[in-house]
C-alpha cells in the first residue's frame, strides 16, 4: 500500500477520514494525496461561465487551495500532498483512482436514508460501486485506528474467494481477527447441514486462518451484518461488491452501500469484479 487517496470537502466527516488515512499511512509508510473536488452548482451554458461565474469558481478554487496547502504542510509523519479539481465529483474522483495508481480510498460518510437515500444516494456510495481499489468508509472520529478484530460478511459463495485475497492481506497489515459471518434469511434460508458443507467448502478454497464463523439469523443481510458487528464488538467490517451499474443496480441494489449508509463503524469495500 503506497498511495492513500482522501477525498476532503473539509467537513466533519471527511477530516474524520484525513485522520484514519493519517494512521493508516504510518504503519504502512504510505502517502496520502488530498483532493477537494469544486463541483459548480450553476449551470453550463453553450458559451461557457459568464464572468461573474468564473469569478466565483476562481475564488472558491484558490480558498480551497489554501487550506488544502495549510493542512498538507503540518506535521503528520507522513508525506501529504494535495491537488483541487473542478467537475464531477464522482468522475473526478474515479479518474483520480485510476490515474494515480491509487490503493486505497478513505472517505468520510454521513450516510442516507430515506428518498434521499433511494433517489440520490451519496457521493461515498457511487464511489464504492465503481472503484478500482478497496474504499473504506468512516463516519465517526477516531483518535487512533487499530483493527484487532472484523467482520467479513459472506455468501459463502465461489464468487467471493478471490475477494478473500484481498481481504487477507489487511488482515495481514493489521493483525486482525476475521469474523466470518453468513447472514440466514427466510429469503435465502440454509439448512445447519448447508452451512456447514458450504462454509467447509469455502474455508478450504479460501486458505483462511485465524478466523471464526458465525451464523447471524435476521429479516435480511444488512441488518444481519450490522447486528452481528454490534454483538461481536469489532473494529471494522468488510464487505465485496458486485459493483452494478444501471438498472442492475436499482433493481438488485447493493448490501454493501446499504451497509456503508447505516453502520456506525468502518466499512472496508472491494469489488468482486477487481
């Protein structure tokens, strides 16, 4: 791991994110790029911004550029870097990933719900959807960021082994315990018997160590993964993401965003297609 990327819009959130890369970056001797993305609310007309319009993105650029470069210059113990853009926060931000080869995305979140959750959804849950590196999400403040124990919610399926790659190689970097959870559903009910051969089955395929598995009965799979995180007292919970776009994804939607818009910890995502 040695580009962190941080997306800053300098509200709580994100510079709850700052924090956590800051810890993150330490121990793996990693940099972390900032980036504020100015997405104009006004709009583009054929012959371009007036100058009055101009003017105003001119300035909100050069104010962000200043706190961007006041808070990279700090002390942090490690190397910071920052860099403003204009446009589409979403595109912006997925190009930034691929461009700059970047491993990992930290991103503040302050979750949905709602209309706003079905209609809009959030910067943080496009990102997640689509990235080409692990995204983990944080909503609350953390003086320090230690992982010794996480949930990794499972179907249990063939699909999610090579996830399990990923998955292994933080709980390498951060010493962790995994808690592998299959969430039982009257949607999806498994017999005892069924678990049991397909969590063997997947265990061995997966090359796991220093895991336990956990069966978590619930209405569905986000409440499932939520609870069982709560009961187990972990630090974080990981999930992979089928990563689907248009109308696959509005009618199949996604546990992992479900996840990521209502758990009160972080939430480690990477897409099964990576």
């Amino acid at each position: 791991m040695k580009k962190i990327l941080v997306p800053i819009d300098f509200s709580e959130q994100s510079i709850n994110a700052f924090n956590v890369a800051k810890n993150i970056a330490q121990k793996a001797e990693a940099e972390i790029l900032l980036l504020n993305v100015i997405e104009p609310y006004m709009p583009f007309s054929e012959v371009g911004y007036t100058a009055t319009e101009q003017d105003y993105i001119s300035h909100l650029k050069d104010t962000s550029i200043s706190h961007l470069k006041r808070m990279a210059e700090e002390d942090h113990g490690v190397k910071v870097s920052s860099q403003v853009e204009i446009g589409s926060i979403f595109k912006v931000i997925k190009t930034y990933i691929t461009d700059q080869a970047i491993d990992l995305v930290v991103m503040g979140t302050q979750g949905a719900s709602g209309l706003e959750e079905i209609l809009i959804g959030s910067n943080t849950e496009k990102i997640v959807r689509t990235s080409a590196c692990p995204v983990l999400t944080v909503r609350n403040t953390a003086d320090s960021f230690e992982v010794k124990a996480l949930v990794f919610a499972t179907n249990l399926r063939q699909e999610q082994v090579k996830a399990v790659e990923i998955l292994k190689e933080f709980q390498q970097f951060f010493g962790a315990h995994i808690h592998l959870v299959y969430v039982n559903t009257p949607n999806a009910f498994l017999s005892s018997h069924e678990i049991k051969e397909q969590s063997d089955e997947f265990v061995k395929k997966a090359n796991l160590e220093n895991f336990t598995l956990h069966v978590e009965s619930d209405v569905n799979e986000e409440i499932g993964v939520i609870h069982a995180a709560e009961n187990l007292g972990v630090d974080m919970i990981a999930m992979g993401t089928h990563q689907r776009k248009g109308l696959a994804h509005w009618f199949a939607g996604s546990i992992a965003e479900d996840v990521v818009n209502h758990a009160n910890r972080p939430v480690l995502t990477f897409g099964l297609k990576n």
